[in-house]
C-alpha cells in the first residue's frame, strides 16, 4: 500500500475496492512489514487486541525486518481503513502492503 502520494484518494479507492469485492463482515488479512523490534510487533498487538485477530510474524532472512500478518473478521470497509491508518499513525517505521 503506498498513501503517501494523495491518502484520501488512495483510502477511497480502497474502499470502493473493498465494497466491490467482499460481503460484509469478512474476514481481512492485514500485512505490514516493520524494522524488527519486540516493541514495534506489541504495538500491532495491541491495536488488534481484543479483536479475536490471529497474528502471525516472520524475521527476513538477516533478521533487520519482521513481517506482521494480522487475520481478523472485519465490520466493514471504513473499520479496515481506520486499522490501517491507526498502524501507520501509532507504529513507527511500518509499511502497510
């Protein structure tokens, strides 16, 4: 995911997406990749808490990054718009894919 250019066009371009493509409430597999940090990964944690989410991580190959897959049942297309700006606002350094 790459908002950085204009992130309400992005947002509502993913929203339209997400209203074409999937019956609400669904389950949503959110990924993000962060510079490897126990902190970094309990931030995810913690914004999925609660949630019934089932997070799964994977260092890269020399350990400098993590990859975050967060599997969650989602209410509908704002609620996984509003995760997604949550992760990048709270957890520093996260790419969204």
């Amino acid at each position: 995911m790459e908002p950085s250019k204009n992130p309400e066009e992005f947002y509502a371009k993913l929203k339209s997406q997400l209203l074409d493509t999937a019956l609400w409430p669904t389950e949503y597999l959110y990924k993000f990749i962060v510079p490897t940090s126990a902190e970094k990964v309990e931030q995810i944690h913690d914004i999925f808490d609660n949630m019934g989410a089932v997070i799964t991580t994977k260092k890269s190959k020399n350990e400098k990054y993590t990859s975050v897959s967060v599997n969650v049942t989602m209410t509908n297309p704002d609620a996984v718009i509003a995760k997604y700006k949550q992760v990048g606002e709270e957890v520093e350094g996260v790419i969204s894919l």
